[in-house]
C-alpha cells in the first residue's frame, strides 16, 4: 500500500557558508542568477570548489527540461567521472531498468545528483561540499520545475526529507510538502515559483539508492516495488494539473 503523508516544511533555509543576498559572488551563486539550465552547466564546469579540482569531468544532470519528475542521486562515481553523465554505471543500468519497468526511459525524466563532481574514491560528500553544489541543484529544480522530486540514498533524503523518519521506514511512501524553489534568496525574490503544485507544495518520494540494491536481492526486490509508488504520484499530479487548468479555464471565461 502507498501511503501519502502531508508533512510541515522543513527548514531548506541557504547554506551555511554561502553570501547572504546582495553579496553574491560568482564563487558563491545563488539560483536565483541562472536562466536556463545551460547556464547551470556552464557555472557547473566553471566551479572551483574543492571537489571540482579533483574531478575528471563535471557531472551536470541531464535529461527532460520539463520532466514531472526529478531523480536526484548523492555523488557521480567513477564511471560518471569519466564520461560526465550521472547514472552510467551499474546503478546507472539498473535505474535504466527501474524506470523502464514504470514505462519511463531516461529522456522522460530529469537525472541529477547532490554534487557535480566525484568525491575522491567515492566517499561521501562532505557538508560543505553538498552546501556548495546546493546553489546549482536547487537552479536546477526551479528550471525543470518537477512535479516529483525522487530522492535516491541518503544524502539526497537527508536534504529534502530531512524530519521524517529513517530510510528503512519511509522507503517508498509518498510526501508532500514545501517546493524548494520556494525558498528565496533574497527580498527581491519573493514571488512564488511555478514549480509549485496543486497547493503550494511539492511531491516527493524517498527510495533506497538503486546501488543498494545491487549487493542485496532483498533490497532490489524492495526498491523495484517502491518504484510503483513513482507511478501512483504520478497520476496524482496528473490529475492535480487538469483540475488547475479548469479552474484557469473557469476565471478566463468569466473574466471575458
Ligand atoms: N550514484 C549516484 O548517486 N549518482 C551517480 O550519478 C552515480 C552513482
């Protein structure tokens, strides 16, 4: 059974470390100086961050600009290193293969990860290191403007999910909450994003990270059934989107 779950907001306040508003720099962007996700791309390459001296290639996220649904993984690994694509490796094969089996392909959805660049032997990312991608991801979701954010492992669930229980209870359940692309960076940015759904809220889906259930057959079992729950979402929104074109309909025909 899928249980949706309505929950507070959490705090998705700016990192710590990064300039307040008005004291931008090109070092510290916040997502409100990106227009399109090529510029994301371009500041991605151009990143100095101590992550991005190490990497090979950058690993941007790739995939629909105006996907309904945002996969968003923890940290490129040593394939995605070399060829500049999240999820080429085995998980990368696998989530192929999760996706597939909800009647989606890769150029349906928007793939992209915590951080841009491998973390050195594949450890995890440090805080600062997720703080100093966030300016990027989160350029990234208001351009895309998913409908559903799917968090893949811990770090990615740790960001947007980060009051709810652990994995291991939330695997698989659906929430709804604030949309990150919300959250402002500065005074002059206060306008609500688009991105924001039926209510002001966004979907999200926490699933264990598909390389989990590569060393498991329980876990895969697990993760292939929690997949399902993508699906549902999905026709939720679907059905949030037309009752919101509707209403539009309606206020157009009596406006004129
Ligand atoms: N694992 C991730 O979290 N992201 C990738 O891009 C590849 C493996």
């Amino acid at each position: 059974m899928v249980s949706f779950t309505s929950l507070d907001p959490p705090s998705l306040s700016a990192p710590a470390g990064q300039a307040p508003a008005g004291e931008e720099s090109a070092a510290n962007p916040t997502s409100s100086h990106f227009e399109s996700l090529e510029a994301v791309a371009k500041a991605i390459e151009a990143c100095t961050c101590s992550l991005c001296k190490e990497r090979t290639k950058p690993v941007m996220g790739e995939g629909n600009p105006e996907a309904e649904v945002m996969l968003i993984g923890e940290a490129p690994g040593f394939n995605e290193d070399k060829q500049g694509r999240p999820f080429v490796g085995a998980a990368g094969q696998f989530l192929d293969e999760l996706l597939a089996s909800i009647g989606l392909k890769r150029t349906d959805v928007f793939i992209t990860n915590m951080v841009h660049a491998r973390p050195p032997g594949n450890r995890d990312p440090l805080p600062e290191e997720l703080d100093a991608s966030w300016p990027y991801l989160k350029a990234q979701i208001e351009l895309v403007a998913p409908k559903l954010i799917v968090t893949l492992g811990r770090h990615s669930k740790g960001k947007f999910l980060p009051d709810t229980d652990s994995i291991s209870r939330i695997h698989g359940q659906a929430f709804k909450r604030k949309n990150p692309a919300d959250e402002v960076d500065s005074p002059a940015d206060r306008q609500p994003h688009s991105a924001s759904g039926f209510d002001g809220a966004q979907w999200y889906v926490a699933l264990y990270h598909p390389a989990a259930g590569l060393h498991k057959q329980e876990l895969k079992e697990t993760i292939i059934k929690d997949f399902q729950t993508i699906k549902k979402v999905l026709t939720v929104v679907r059905a949030e989107s037309l009752v919101l074109s509707q209403i539009e309909n309606r206020k157009t025909q009596s406006v004129s």
